[in-house]
C-alpha cells in the first residue's frame, strides 16, 4: 500500500465495519411520513362523530328506560289503588232496582285485578253486545268484524277453519277474495280489541293456527248463553230432587239473562236459526215452570206475567192462555178470562186452522156470563 493513501478497510465476507453503522444518518437520506390526505381526514372526522353520537345515544337510552321504569311503577300504584277503591265500591253498591241477577253480562263493570288476564264478556241473547275489560265496545269497524266475533263466540269450544268462516260471511265471493276479506277483517278485529284493552302489552284475542281461527283461550270468555245453560240445567236438578223453591230460584235467575232471542240481529244467518229455536224452547220451558209454580203458590200477579210473556214469543201456546183464564177467573175478573179465551180461538183458528183443547174449553164453565162493568 502507497504512502499517505487511506487505510485499508479490512473485508471479511460480507461484514461491515462498525463504524459505518455508528455515523448518523443525514436529514436528506431520512424518511418522512406522507401527509394526511383530505379525504382521509374526511374519514376520520365522520368516525369521531358516529362514535360520539353513540355514545350519547347509549346514554339517552339508559336514562329513557330509567324514566320508564319509574313510571311504569308509578303507574302499576296508582292503577292497584284505583281497582281497589272500585272493587269496594262495587261491594258496597246495592242490587239492581230492576231486579237483574248479578250475573247480568251488560252491567258488570269492574276491573280486573292486577296481572289477570282480559275479560270478554259477550251477551248473545237479543242484540249481540261485547265488553272488554268492563267496557262496552260501540263502534265496529265494519258489520262483518262483528259478525266475524259472533262467529267466533259462538263456536268458541273449538277453532274454526279459515274455509269456513269464508263461506259463511261471503258466501257470494271467489275463494280468493273471500280470504282476502277475511283478513282484512281480522286485522280490524284484531286492532279494535286491542284498543279496548286495558293493559299496555295487551295480547291478542283472536289467534290463528294451522289454518284455524280461535279466540285466544288464555282470556276469560264469559257468555251469557253458558251461564242461562248452567241456570237451567241446575233448576231441573234441584227440582227433581223436590227443592222447589231452590230450583224455582235458579229459573228466575235463568229467566232474566234472556234479554231476546239468540242472536236476533242475525236472524236470516243459517248458522243461528238452530241455536235460536233451541233457546227458545229452553226458554219457554222455563217460562211454563215459573208460570205453574206462581199459580199453586196462590201468586195470580206473577202467574200473568210469565204467562204473557210466553205469549210474546209464542203466540199459539195454549197452556199459557189456560193460566191467563184461571188467574183472571180466580181474580174475579170473568171479564178478562173470557177475553183471553176468545182471543186463544181466534189465533189458534188463524195461525193453526184449530179449535181450542178440551182442557180449555171446560174452563169456560166457570166463567159466568156477565158484561163488563
């Protein structure tokens, strides 16, 4: 090696001195970071705002189900109290003046208690009439949503095929149609209810499964037609056991649920002509129990009035002319028992081209032959 040159640096492989590592890098050789673009910084700034916007969301929503809790325990309160202020009354209050049993479904309007389920309170005899909760429901969204109830209510001991309700409340549409309307129905039924009922997550009253529609067993479903059954079936028991006066108690009570016959607002539906004249038999049968019973009991008074009021639903019932003869004859009122047999020979000439029964016509032996006063 020449004098004066630069020492040699040593080569090993592929090793460097560490010298060359030691010396600092210049600033020209340094890498900077590129700057932040626009659109990134766009980017950034949105990502800020949505998670602030959650967060605040989070906390809103936290302090809303607070308030509700509070005031949904608030509510629940003063709801017990006011149920219990309403039960006492309704414990306290006096019977009907006109006489109505306490099982009259129109009249009961208390509450139910806390956490019960819905209470439907449906009166078939005469005019249909619905309550919910203790509440008369008025105003129908249209005719066949309550016919579509009435349905319902009627065959509330088993579900009804969705084909069935179809041909009975549009027997004159397509199939198609008539589902159609079905529904539409049934969603106006199902919003009608809901808006009667008391509570604020109120379930629904008509159910739908595998093709059938039912009301929803959960709820208490009260018919007036099931207690007048229950009314009736009980009185012929305690009669045959000989506690007349008990079974004669039960009839009364049967008597006054009869408001009209079944379902008379339907009275041309093929589906109410069976149940009707049925009733009414039952009805009768009743009727001619409270009648005989009033006049061995001496009750003349009591005797005329179930005797006209079977009159009112069949004017050819000959047995009830004989109680209106007797009843006036034992009066003295020979006037008015002739009457009521003239009356019987005319109808039953007009309706049925017959003559008054033997038993009827001896009655008029005992009538003596006078003119009014």
């Amino acid at each position: 090696m020449a004098k004066g040159s630069p020492a040699s640096l040593p080569v090993s492989g592929n090793t460097m001195p560490e010298e060359v590592f030691q010396q600092p890098v210049p600033e020209t050789v340094r890498r900077e970071e590129p700057p932040e673009s626009s659109v990134e910084q766009r980017w950034r700034i949105a990502l800020e705002l949505m998670q602030s916007l959650l967060n605040d969301y989070c906390r809103a929503r936290s302090q809303l189900e607070e308030t509700c809790r509070a005031l949904v325990g608030r509510g629940k309160d003063t709801e017990q109290r006011l149920r219990c202020l309403l039960g006492l009354a309704a414990n306290a209050s006096q019977a009907d003046p006109a006489g109505r049993d306490g099982a009259d479904y129109g009249q009961d309007t208390r509450l139910d208690p806390e956490g019960a389920p819905p209470v439907l309170r449906a009166c078939c005899f005469g005019s249909f009439e619905i309550y919910l909760d203790g509440k008369k429901i008025d105003r129908w969204p249209s005719l066949k949503a309550k016919s579509l109830l009435k349905f319902l209510v009627a065959f509330r001991n088993r579900p009804v095929a969705r084909d069935v309700l179809v041909e009975t409340l549009w027997p004159e549409c397509a199939p198609e149609a008539g589902r159609n309307n079905l529904k539409a129905a049934i969603y106006a039924l199902r919003q009608l209810l809901l808006s009667h009922q008391s509570l604020p997550r109120a379930p629904q009253l008509v159910l739908f499964s595998e093709g059938q529609y039912l009301i929803n067993p959960d709820a208490q479903l009260l018919v007036d037609v099931d207690e007048f059954e229950r009314r009736w079936l009980t009185g012929r028991s305690l009669e045959k056991e000989g506690r007349h006066e008990e079974a004669a108690e039960e009839y009364r009570r049967a008597e006054r649920l009869y408001r009209g016959d079944y379902s008379e607002d339907d009275i041309y539906a093929d589906w109410t002509l069976l149940r009707r004249e049925a009733w009414k038999d039952a009805y009768l049968t009743i009727l001619g129990k409270l009648a005989n019973s009033s006049f061995e009991a001496g009750d003349h008074e009591s005797c005329i009035l179930y005797s006209q009021r079977i009159l009112a639903r069949d004017v050819c019932h000959e047995e009830a002319y004989r109680w209106l003869i007797r009843c006036y004859s034992r009066s003295g009122n020979y006037y008015r028992a002739r009457q009521w047999y003239d009356l019987c020979a005319a109808i039953l000439k007009k309706e049925l081209d017959a003559v008054p029964d033997r038993k009827t016509t001896a009655l008029l032996r005992h009538i003596p032959q006078q003119e009014p006063a």
